[in-house]
C-alpha cells in the first residue's frame, strides 16, 4: 500500500515541503531513497524500535521511502516521525490515512518513540501556512515557536503514541497558541545590564551613542581592564527595539542554527554575539555541506562584538569585508548556493600594544621598538576603512569608580537615538536600501553632508595637522551627520565637524610610534 505524509526541508532561513511517500509491497529489503544523507537513512532503525516497543509492528516485506522532490539534498533526523506514521499508515496499523495529507510532521524518535526537538520550526511553519496546511505536528519543545504563525494548528507532541491517537481522535491534542504581539512587547525592554551601572567613561558612552544612533561601525581601543568589553555589551540597550518583521527574520536564522532555547517564541532583544578569537571562516560567516548561518548572520539586526580584534585570523577577518558592505552573505557549494542576512553592527576592542599599556596614563609600555605598529598592522586597512569610530578608552580613576553618583539610564540614552533614527527614516525613505548615515554613498555624501565655510577650514586644518588619512574624510562627514541628528539639527555645524573628528584615532600618522 502507498502513502503519501509531508515534511519539511530548511535550506538557508527558507522551508521547502517534501513529500514522504511511504509504499509496502512483497519484497525483502527497506530502503530510503531521494538523497537523503546518513542520518535520514539511519532513521530506519531508530524508526523500527520505536514501533515496536510500543506494540505495533514494523512490516517484514520491502518498504521503499521516497523523498520528493528527489534531487534536492535532505539531511538531519527530523523525518524520522513522517517516515513512522507513515509506514504504519502504509501497512494498514493506521485508519484513515487520507487524514495525513492534512498536516506537515516532522520530529526525531529515541527507541522507546519519544519524540526529541528539532531546528528550523519556524520556517517550517510559515512555508506549512504558506501552501494552507490544516496543521503542524511537531516536538513539543518547538511548538511554541511554531505556534508564532498565526492561521495554523500547532499541536506538540512528545511521543510517537501522541501522534498515533491524533490521528484516531483528533480531539486528544490541544493546539498550542501563542500572544505573539503581547509577549513580544512584554519582553523588549527586559535587560539585566544598564549604562547606568558603568560608572565615569562617559566620553565612551557619548561615543557609543553616536555609533547606536547612525548605525556606525566602532572600535574600542584602551589597556587591559579599561571597561571595553563591560561597554560594549550594554549597546543593545540602547539601540532601537526590534520592530516585529525584524524579530521574525531574526527568529528565523537563530531557528535554522538551533540557538533559540527550549520552549522559546520570538526573539524580543537585538543580538549580540561575541565569538572567541579561535573562531574559524566558516563559524564566523557561515558554511559547512549544506550551509548554516555563521556569526555574522546570528548578529543581523543586532551587535557582533569582536573582542581583542589583532589576535583574530586575519583570513577570518578579511572575510568580513564584503558582508558588511552588502549587508548579507552568500555562501556557494558544488549543489547549492545559500543567502544569509548579515545586517550587523561591528563593535570591536583591542589593546594598544601587545603589553597593553601603550599611552597609559600610569603604567609605562614595556614593548620594543616598532611592536606597536606590527601589533595594529594585524588588522587590515579596508577593514578599518569600514569602522567609523576609533574610541580611546582609559583607565576609570579611583574617585569615579567610588562614587554614588546615579548616571544616565540607558531609556534616556535610546530615547535620543530613536529620535535621530526618526530623522535618517524620513531622509532615506526615497533610498532603498539605506536607513542610516553609516549606509549613505559617495554620491549621496555630497548631497547631504554639505558643511559651511568654516567647517570646510577646520576639516582641511585637522586633516594637515593630524595627518589624518584620505580614507577619514567620508568617515567624518558621516559621523558629524548622526551627531547634528542627535542635537536636532538640519545643519553640520563646526562642533559636530570637532567632535567627528577626535573618533579618527587611528588615522593619525604617528598614532603608534
């Protein structure tokens, strides 16, 4: 007997259905066919434990398994459950198997039929309602996730007999339903951190809020224990809350790598990543047979952070380039060609110098001759050609880390970074592609950076005495951009011109020896 029930394959942040056909006729051997991979094949055995221990019985003729479409790769063990209720339907253990072309199921069985979590429930799910599916049978631990789709019944399920009594009695499982907007707005300005719990740096937060408000990539750059990484992780409290197409998209890529924790709905939170400095090419950008997002794609929307950035491969580097100016990553195989969104922002941090202690206030730098240079040589010059901000960080002084001061919470700080968000929204809204000052062209430069006579003079005369490099220039057009945004202005005047151009430190001929 043939039996049709329906899966699904994730490939990139997209879900394409397959069809599980399932047929038992005279014969000796099982089989698997439509490139499945060695887990799908090895789902036979798994599948024939599970039956039988609980008390069905697993056909002792041929069954043949197709996977259609069948020149598309299929991997993972999530088709284990199709493959089961189907080969039960296929020998007549299962009533009304016309039922089953209602819903797409999709789950990995232990021996004893519990059914174990799955990646990708979410875009199973949008491309399940997309081709009007009645309903998603999938592991209970996703089915909260899967349940954010709104017109489709989700029913978790967390053993094999679950599914078997569904399809008896539909009325033995309840839906799972979800107040996707409702949790959703609870939970986006839920953080632990706080900009008010960094006492002084107070130029840094400045910094940082300028970076926040134009979507500007920045580097911190001070010695050990100066309070980079402690600033650079209270970003995304002040960055504006995700909208809920960007929640859904984010949701998405961290579903396909199997990020989102157990019972998990939307992400409400903008990301924030920070890989190790051992990190390979592909664990940062993505890859591997069939391609999985990378770090770069688990940061779109959100904030990578690149911690003591000299000591990363320079390769693994130097494949950031090209993401971050796209803002997406297309990653190609021999039989696929897979595309991820990487809109990130990069924040970096790095020491001055190997011992770390290079324009220190205090301590003095113990490196030789010419170690601060090959030190910041690690890092490429178009790669530092896309950071915007170059942030001296200090040392905090004994006074300010004792005081009870209350400062600036980071509600007030994201308050003015929305405002001045609202402002590049309505100036961009003819520009697809572009939301920020950090996205803006060469051509759309001259068009809206242009400064008056005096700022002219001040940006030719700090380009002469602070040997500042071409590449500055642009840079601090930009940045003077989103600082006259956040003080209201149409205008670039003279001191947003001055202080764009401290945040070029490492432009500056002579900055390391």
């Amino acid at each position: 007997m043939l039996v049709k029930t329906f899966g699904s394959a994730v490939y990139g942040v997209e879900a394409i259905t397959i069809t599980v056909e399932v047929n038992v006729s005279s014969g000796k051997f099982t089989s698997i066919v439509g490139l499945a991979d060695n887990a799908v094949k090895e789902s036979m055995e798994r599948m024939e434990s599970a039956i039988k221990a609980n008390g069905y019985h697993f056909p002792r003729i041929k069954v043949v398994v197709n996977l259609a479409p069948a020149d598309i790769r299929k991997s993972g063990t999530a088709f284990d459950l199709p493959i089961a209720i189907g080969t039960l339907a296929a020998s007549e253990q299962l009533e009304n198997p016309e039922k089953l072309l209602d819903y797409v199921i999709m789950g990995e069985l232990s021996l004893d039929g519990t059914v174990r979590p799955i990646k990708g429930a979410l875009p199973i799910a949008i491309q399940a309602r997309k081709e009007n599916f009645k309903g998603l049978i999938l592991p209970k631990e996703n089915a909260r996730e899967a349940a954010m789709v709104n017109n489709l019944q989700v029913y978790g399920v967390g053993h094999i007999l679950d599914v078997i009594s569904f399809f008896i009695d539909e009325n033995s499982l309840a839906p799972t339903v979800v107040n996707t907007r409702e949790e959703f707005a609870n939970a986006q300005s839920d953080y632990e951190i706080d900009f008010c719990d960094v006492k002084g740096q107070e130029n840094i937060k400045r910094a940082l809020e300028i970076a926040a408000a134009g979507g500007h990539n920045a580097i911190l750059i001070g010695p050990p224990g100066a309070g980079k990484t402690m600033l650079a992780k209270r970003l995304p409290t002040i960055l504006p809350p995700l909208t809920l197409p960007e929640a859904l998209e984010t949701t998405k890529i961290h579903s396909v790598a199997g990020k989102l924790p157990e019972n998990a709905t939307l992400i409400s939170k903008r990301p924030f990543r920070s890989p190790h400095h051992t990190i390979s090419d592909a664990g940062l950008v993505g890859g591997g047979g069939i391609p999985q997002p990378g770090e770069i794609s688990l940061a779109h929307n959100g904030v990578l952070f690149l911690d003591e950035l000299p000591e990363f491969k320079r390769t693994v580097l130097e494949v950031m380039r090209q993401p971050m100016e796209e803002r997406k990553i297309t990653i190609s195989r021999a039989k696929v060609a897979l595309e991820f969104p990487a809109s990130f922002m990069l924040i970096a941090s790095m020491n001055p110098c190997p011992c770390g202690f290079y324009n220190h206030p205090e301590k003095e730098c113990s490196c030789p001759p010419g170690a601060v240079q090959k030190y910041l040589n690690k890092i490429s010059g178009p790669l530092l050609d896309r950071i915007d901000l170059h942030v001296e960080v200090t040392p905090v002084a004994f006074t300010e880390l004792s005081s009870t001061q209350i400062f600036e919470k980071s509600e007030r700080i994201r308050e003015r970074v929305i405002a001045a968000m609202d402002k590049q929204a309505e100036r961009y809204k003819n520009n697809p592609g572009v939301y920020c000052n950090a996205q803006m062209s060469s051509k759309m430069l001259k068009e809206i950076c242009v400064i008056s006579q005096a700022g002219s003079n001040l940006l030719k005369v700090a380009m002469e005495k602070l040997n500042l490099s071409a590449r500055a220039y642009d840079r601090i057009l930009k940045v003077s951009r989103t600082i006259a945004d956040l003080a209201g202005s149409d205008e670039i005047k003279v001191e947003h011109l001055a202080e764009a151009i401290q945040y070029r430190s490492l432009d500056r001929e002579g900055w390391a020896g």
